[in-house]
C-alpha cells in the first residue's frame, strides 16, 4: 500500500476530527479512486474537471495504477494535505461558497470516507467496457451513449458535436490496450476495495462480464460494487445481477431514473417504463437508491416523483445530479418567477437550491431548449409537448 505515497513524509500530522472541516481543499477521492471517462480522460473524480498536468494521461496510453501513483497525483495529494486550491475541483468549490458548505467533496466523499492519507481500498471507476446503451435520455453526454449520439447524428448529422457540452466524443479502448487495463487491475486487485460499474449500460455490456468474471473469487468476497445503471435488464445472455451477488461482498445498484409514467419514457426515450418497474420489483433488495437528474423537464415534479417511488416500491430517490450538458437543459436558465417558488419548495435539496441560483447562460437558452425538444420529437414521433402541454406557462 504505502509503495505507491512518494513524499508521505512531507505531510503533517493531522488531528482527523477538525482537520476537514479547516482543510476546505482536502478531498479523500485522490487517495480513493481512479476515474476516467468514455473519452479516455483521467480526472480526479467523475465531477472534476481536467487538468493540464494530468492531460498526457490517457487511458489508451497509462494504464490506471501507473497514472495513480503518478508524480503528478502525489504532487496533488500533498497540496491538499496543505489546503492549497486544486485546479480541477472547482465544481466543489463553487458550490461550497453558494451553498454554505454542501458539495459533492463535502456531503457525500468526506461522510464516506473520513480523512485517509494512505492508498489502499481503492475504488475503480473506469468507463473501459464500452458506451453500449439501449437508451437515449435526451440529457446524457453523448460519448456516454450508443443510441445518444446514434439519435443526435439523425437529428443533426456530424453537427451535434458543436453543441456546447457534446464537443467530446467517445473514444473506444483497443482491445490490446484493454487486456493491458484489465491485466493492470488483476495485478492490483489487492487494492481494490470498491469498483463502480458504468457504461453505457455495464450489465449489457461484454468487456464487464469478461472483466467481473476474472477477478478470482479470493478477492471479490471483498470488493463492493455498485452499478450505475438504467435497469431496463437484469440479465445478459447466461449472467444476471444474481451471480454477482454471490461472488461478491455487496452488490449497490444506482438506477438512473428521471421521471415516472410517459415523462420518464420521453426523458428516457424509448425505455419499457412496465419492464423497468418490473426489474425494481424484481431486484428490490439490490436496489440502493433512484438517481435523478433535475432538468427543465422535470423540475415542477420531484416531489411527486420522490412520492410515487417511495409508495410503489419503497424506495427513495436523490436529486444530487443536474443537467449541465447542453447547457440549455439547466434549470439555471428558468426565468424567475420560476426560480423563486422553486428555491422555496425545494429548500433542503443543496444541489438543486446551488444550480437555480446561477445566471442564465444566455437570454436564449430556453428557446434553444424548446426546439431541440422539438426537434428529438420529430425523430421520436413522440411529441414533448402533449406531455407538458402548460410547460412554463
């Protein structure tokens, strides 16, 4: 474990208890997990940003342990241990200074993990078993999904890749450079204490079978996973979720779920909202939480969403994740009036509270918001506007 902390020496002793809360830099994510994304980028966390030291590491070049104990990531790990800014986690940041302490870094990474300055249970979360995905939510980023840029390319052709927030594109491992990745996480496996399984869809997809499967039996009993996953199947040729349960030592599964009824089926489009409900039921005991993403669409009805779940199925539902790509999706761009009464029915909701006091974008979000609803629609045959038919009025 320690091999991999260069200048450990450097970093001062700390009193655990009070050191988060004066340390408005340290986040235990550098010292937790590895994350890259589905255009091959390593960043410190699926919520930050890139950083121009961290840009010559990509996945088809370094693999994960040799990017994490990178000089680069020690380097970052001292600063934080000296409350220096970290390029890269602005996100955080901002929503500290606009929320009176709540982010991501904050709320759900220090409650998790405490304060660690050593590098063991690593947790894995590498977009490297494709962007396969049966679904085309009309907020998911392009290089996340087959049938996203699949829809966007007949809507827009090669032009949808200038809308603002699309400019990445998927970039698919090499199957060479795959087997070294894969190799690379075996030979750590050791480390590895949580693995978080996204796609695409990870339970349709091969290389997380083929990857799930390798890890020997000796190991798994104590690794954790958890899926982000759309839940509209619950089984791949001969594997399900069932035989992971029983490999491993928990199985979490994170269901994107927007809405409810014939919303969720446009916002989701074209998911089976009976199977859907169907695989809740049907895997309830491995269903941790509901995840949604609050967007223009579904702004007015988290409450009844949040009532709807917990009733049908028990089960609750965050509001953690926002729609920021295309940025005409964000509820920042809601006029006022709007903003107003959402502020105060959704008080305690800190990521919804942090978005809705940002400036519009532009004066022209919302009417680019409209036509591209329109547009979709038109390829869906499926009109947005039948179901929100007093949308903003």
């Amino acid at each position: 474990m320690s091999q991999f902390i260069l200048d450990k020496g450097k970093r001062q002793p700390t009193k655990k208890d009070d050191f988060a809360e004066k340390n408005k830099s340290y986040c235990p994510m550098a010292f937790r997990e590895i994350y890259v994304d589905n255009a091959g980028r390593y960043r410190l966390c699926c919520h930050a940003k890139q950083r121009e030291d961290l840009k010559k590491y990509s996945d088809d070049e370094t693999l994960p342990f040799d990017f994490f104990k990178s000089p680069e990531m020690e380097a970052i790990r001292n600063d934080m241990f000296l409350g220096k800014p970290i390029t890269g986690c602005e996100t955080c940041y901002k929503m500290e200074e606009s929320t009176g302490g709540h982010s991501y870094r904050t709320d759900k990474y220090l409650k998790k993990y405490g304060v660690v300055d050593d590098i063991d249970k690593i947790n894995l979360k590498l977009r490297i078993n494709g962007s396969a995905c049966n679904l085309g939510c009309y907020m998911c980023f392009p290089y996340n999904s087959s049938t996203r840029r699949n829809e966007l390319k007949a809507v827009y052709g090669d032009a949808y890749k200038k809308i603002p927030g699309f400019e990445i594109d998927f970039k698919p491992v090499k199957f060479s450079q795959y087997e070294k990745i894969k190799q690379n996480i075996l030979d750590n496996i050791h480390l590895v204490g949580y693995m978080n399984m996204t796609g695409g869809e990870p339970l349709q997809l091969p290389k997380h079978w083929e990857l799930v499967n390798a890890i020997p039996e000796e190991h798994a009993k104590h690794i954790k996973i958890s899926y982000d996953t759309n839940l509209t199947k619950l089984r791949w040729k001969n594997h399900s979720v069932w035989d992971l349960a029983d490999k491993f030592e928990e199985i979490n599964l994170g269901v994107s779920c927007d809405h409810y009824g014939e919303k969720l089926k446009w916002i989701r489009y074209p998911i089976d909202v009976e199977e859907f409900e169907s695989n809740i039921s049907e895997a309830r005991e491995l269903v941790t939480r509901l995840n949604c993403t609050v967007s223009i669409l579904n702004i007015e009805d988290l409450y009844e969403m949040s009532v709807y779940y917990r009733k049908k199925f028990n089960v609750d539902i965050t509001f953690h994740n926002i729609a920021r790509g295309p940025g005409f999706l964000s509820i920042r761009n809601l006029p006022d009036k709007y903003k107003i009464e959402y502020l105060r029915r959704y008080s305690q909701l800190d990521y919804v509270v942090d978005e809705l006091q940002k400036d519009p974008i532009s004066s022209n979000q919302l009417q680019k918001a409209f036509k591209y609803c329109d547009d979709l629609s038109k390829h869906r045959k499926f009109n947005w506007r039948d179901l929100w038919p007093n949308f903003l009025t």
